[in-house]
C-alpha cells in the first residue's frame, strides 16, 4: 500500500472529514482493520489567509510547496491537497 501524504489544515474541519474518507474507502476495499498508511502536514489557514488577502500568491505556494516536501521527507508517495 502507498503511503498518503495529505496537506490539511486549510480547516481542520476538511482535514478531519478527508481523513475519515480516506479510511473508510481503505476499508470498504481491503476489508478486516485495515487503514490507510497517511501521513498528515497540517498547515495553519491563516498565514494561507493573509496571504490571499495579500494577493501574495506566490508566497501561499511557497508555504504549501514545503509542506509537500516535508510530506515527501517523511515517506508520502503522492500528496493531496
């Protein structure tokens, strides 16, 4: 199975309800106590915020792009946002 690495926290809210999906369908498919292998980087939204506010686009990648390469570092084999 192939590790998620999952970027959240653009509202904990979605995080949490990804998460839950992610597994269920983990388990639908495999069956017995199987759960997805994930691993989570949450971000915190309001410096996302701010920078949209900002219309510094380019610094809201930036923040998002080293959470996937933390992801990355930390085994993730794909990463979704």
């Amino acid at each position: 199975m192939k590790t998620i690495g999952l970027i959240g926290g653009m509202s904990w809210e979605s995080s949490l309800e990804y998460y839950r999906l992610i597994n269920e369908e983990v388990k639908e498919r495999l069956g017995g106590l199987h759960s997805a292998k994930c691993v989570l980087y949450s971000v915190d939204f309001e410096e996302i915020e701010i920078c949209q506010r900002n219309d510094e686009w380019e610094k809201a990648g930036e923040i998002l792009a080293r959470a996937a390469l933390s992801l990355e570092a930390a085994g993730a084999d794909f990463i979704v946002l």
